[in-house]
C-alpha cells in the first residue's frame, strides 16, 4: 500500500517535470539595440494649431523618429525574423493603433498579414489616418471625434509610414510581418524573440529614419543566443 | 511544300485565334455609351496620346513628367482619384472613361472627348495591363447614391455645420477658398505639394461637376491626395446637405442653391460681407 503511494508519487513528479520541460519550445533570440555617434535632438511638436491637443501636454511633446535610453540604447525598433521561419496564419486578437493628443499610441505598430487593425479616436477633433504603402492598398479615411474604430488589414508584408494631413506633425508606422516572431524594443533598446524551433534564421533590426540591418544566427535546442544591433545615429 | 504552306497557315491562325483569346481577357466594359474596348487595340493610341508624360511602362516617367504637376497618374501603382468605389479600392472601367472624357481641370491632363468612344475603352483596356492589381483584385462596388432629397434653407445650414463639424475648413479654409490652417503643409503620396480645391473660383472639380459627382467625391476620398473618404462616418442625407451648402460657397458660379441662399437675408449677408459676389477672387488658381 505504502510502496504503491511512492510510486504514484514519483509519477506524479515526474509527468510535472514533463510538463515543465515543454513549456519553453524551442530557442531564443535576445539582444539589445544601441546606437553609436550622436543622434539628432528631436524637436518639439508644435501644436498650437490644434488647442485641443495642445491642453493636453504640460511641456510640448517631441517627434519620435529616433526614441533613445540611457547607455546609448535605441527604442522604437522592430526586430524581426525575416527569413528561416514559415509565414503564419494571422492571430485572431487585433492589433490597436490609437489617436491620442494628436500623436498615434503607438509610434510604430507591429502586426502580421492579415491581422485585424483597428483604429480610433480618442482626441475632440478629426483626423484623417492616411497610411502610405508601396505595395499594398492605399486608402485615406476620416475620422471624427467618438465615431467608431476603423478595422483594415494588409495582405502584403511591409513598412507602411502613416500621417495625418490635417495635423501634419502626426507621424506613425505600420510594420506589417510575416510571422509571429517580432518585437518592438523599448526605451531600454532590449529585446527578445522566443519560441524558436531549432533552424537558420535571419534577424533584421528595422528603424525608420536609420534603415535596417540583419545578423544570421543558428538555433539548436533551447538555447538562447544574443543577437546585438548597433546603428549608426544620424547627426540630422 | 503546299502541305507544308497550309500547315504553317493553320499554325498561324491558331496563334492568331490563341491571341484574341489572351487579348478579351483584359477587355473593358462601358456601360454609358455602351461600348466594349480591348487592349490591343489601346495599345497603339497610348502611345501615341499618353506615353509623353504617363511614360512608356506606364509608371507616370514619361518624358514630359518632370515639367508636369501634379505628377501624372502612375497606372503600374493603380491609385486613382476619381471613382465611384471605396477609398483603397480599383475603379470601375467607366470612372476611368468617365475621367478620360472629362480630363482634369488645373492639371496638363486634357479632356479626350475628341476620340471616339470606341477609342476611349480600348484606352482603359490598355491602361488596365499595367498593374498586376487588376488581375488580383475586382473593381470595389459603386457607393450608392441615393435620390437628392429636396433643396431647403435648413439643408443648407445644416450643410454649414457639417463644414465645422467635420472640419473640412482645416483644409479648405472657413469660406472653401482652399486655405485653411493645414493647407500649406499637405502633399500628395508622391511628395509633391498639393492644395485643397478653392471653391471660390470654381465649380469644376476634378473629379465632376454636378451635385452627384461632389457626393462621391467625399464619399470615395480622393485617394493618392490628402483628400479622405467620410463614407463610414457621414449619412447619406447629411451628405446631401454638405453637397447644397458647399454650392453656397461657389460665389461665382450660378446654381439654385446659390440663389435660395442669397433669397435669404442671412445668406446674402454672409455673401456680401465677404466682398466676394461677381468678383474674381480666390487665394489663387486650383492646383
């Protein structure tokens, strides 16, 4: 009786140790984003044409096309599987891009193809969201105060910048993929990829006004490796 | 050798048969008139008409491009202003005949009205091969029009607060002259400068000119231009007042909504506080 107890027990650990040991499928890429030389000081948004915006910040907001940290660290950057890993079926949660104090909540919104996007007001006055792709569709919508999200999707991987020609300091962008391995790295310029089946992959660091670059890195196992990206800061 | 000359002859009618068959792929349908072009027959009008500035793959590169503003219509793109269907979507083959008939007012682009018909959609036939869109995508639907409800002062007015509500004037400026607070900054998708539509100078919108043709338009955008589409956020009545009050701001040009508004006192007090009536005036041409 007491010997079977024991032996149920050891089962017992043993299908949780089981369970564990699949929880992380796969590798890991993480890194972080840095910049070297001396970025432009970003300006800040004049926004007196638009009052009711304008109330909304204590201190003029600055424009974002280059986000920094401390220790030279680099924000606002998509980090991105751009080849090895199979295109995925979009997930069914929808990616949210929203209008706040006449500037887009997020800057730069990364989703995949044919991921629902929806999009909306928050602010009293209308905006038009004018998105600019190449290869995609190009469409140009109004949106007055407290009307109803715009839902749209791409079908076509690409970074799409997007603004608003009413409030021409609006300035947003799109970055369409196709899979589920991306990140968006904070100010702290960290990131990390994860779930990666074991293969070749090719990752690519994307910044709007700096471009892009691209290391190749190999999974085996549940490893993690450290993939860093050092851009060159424009000094305008 | 005759053996050989009649099979050569039935070799070369098949192509020929294997040709029209490739060619009625990419064929237009024009319903008013009703006519039905074909490619291969706008191939050798575009280039003699249209490849000076549309350019000879028809990416907008032509010769005359870089002298030309706005920027000619880049087909290989496929964006295009005036159309009947949503904002993002291919146009219907008769809102590009419909554009080569009427040209574009303030730009180089004439109106075709001197070729034939037939002429014309064998033009749209041909200028549809450029982009691989439309052998992907249908043509979106036609947003509908409904019946033009009934000319009222309140129509009117309403129409007026339309303008401040949905902000049309941050562009086209409180009395439609095109120069609103956002007006100097706006450019097309090529980068190129562009100006909002002065309503003072005129009546003729690039994309038409009846009451119809003003529904559409802010009901389609004009895509490719800083112009958006409203049909998710406007009525269809309240866009019919939009259409009568933005007449009343076409000082120059007669219509029957001008004149019910300058029958009232406020309206013609509106209009003649602004020095405008029977004047030339305007900030300028139309872009």
């Amino acid at each position: 009786m007491r010997k079977s107890h024991v032996v149920m027990a050891g089962f017992a650990m043993l299908a949780a140790s089981a369970v564990t040991m699949a929880g992380p499928a796969g590798g890991t890429v993480s890194g972080k984003v840095t910049y070297e030389g001396t970025p432009a000081k970003m300006k800040p948004i004049d926004m007196s044409k638009e009052p009711s915006c304008a109330k909304m910040y204590s201190t003029p907001p600055v424009a974002e096309t280059v986000v920094t940290g401390p220790g030279n660290a680099l924000g606002d950057v998509v980090v991105y599987v751009s080849a090895g890993a199979p295109d995925e079926a979009a997930p069914s949660t929808a990616a949210i891009f929203t209008q706040k104090g006449c500037r887009y909540i997020p800057h730069i919104l990364a989703f995949q193809v044919n991921q629902e996007l929806k999009i909306s007001n928050e602010d009293q006055t209308s905006h038009n969201i004018h998105p600019l792709p190449k290869l995609n569709r190009e469409w140009n919508k109004s949106q007055p105060p407290g009307t109803p999200p715009i839902s749209e999707k791409y079908d076509k991987s690409e970074f799409i910048p997007v603004k608003c020609n009413i409030h021409p300091w609006m300035h947003g962008n799109f970055a369409v993929l196709k899979n589920s391995h991306y990140a968006v790295t904070p100010e702290t310029g960290a990131f990390s990829l994860a779930n990666l089946p074991p293969g070749k992959y090719t990752i690519t660091a994307w910044q709007e006004s700096y471009g892009e670059q691209t290391q190749e890195v190999t999974i085996s196992g549940s490893e993690t490796k450290t993939v860093n990206f050092v851009f060159k800061a424009k000094p305008y | 050798m005759r053996n050989i000359n009649i099979s050569k002859i039935c070799l070369s009618l098949a192509a020929a048969l294997l040709l029209v068959g490739i060619a009625s792929a990419q064929d237009s349908h024009i319903k008013e008139p009703n006519v039905t072009g074909h490619a291969d027959a706008g191939k050798p009008l575009y280039y003699r008409y249209c490849w000076g500035c549309h350019g000879a793959r028809g990416d907008g590169n032509g010769e005359n491009a870089p002298y030309v503003t706005p920027t000619p219509r880049n087909f290989v793109q496929a964006t295009f202003k005036c159309r009947s269907t949503p904002t993002g979507t291919l146009p219907q083959d008769q809102d590009l005949y419909n554009t080569l008939v009427r040209g574009f007012n303030f730009t180089n682009m004439p109106s075709w009205a001197a070729l034939t018909a037939q002429n014309r959609a064998d033009l749209v036939a041909f200028i549809k091969t450029f982009s691989p869109r439309w052998k992907t995508e249908k043509p979106g639907d036609p947003i509908p029009i409904p019946a033009e409800p009934k000319l009222t002062i309140e129509s009117m007015k309403h129409g007026g607060e339309l303008f401040q509500k949905l902000e049309c004037w941050k562009c086209h400026g409180q009395e439609g002259r095109g120069d609103g607070p956002s007006a100097s900054t706006l450019t097309d998708s090529n980068d190129q400068p562009i100006r909002p539509f002065n309503f003072t100078t005129s009546n003729r919108s690039k994309c038409g000119r009846t009451n119809q043709d003003l529904y559409r338009i802010f009901m389609t955008g004009v895509d490719g231009t800083p112009m958006p589409s409203f049909a998710d956020v406007v009525k269809p009545e309240d866009a019919w007042d939009l259409v009568h009050y933005l007449r009343t701001l076409q000082y120059n040009s007669p219509s029957p909504e001008l004149a019910l508004w300058m029958s009232t006192k406020e309206g013609h007090d509106i209009v003649e506080a602004k020095k405008v009536y029977n004047t030339n005036t305007g900030s300028g041409i139309n872009p």
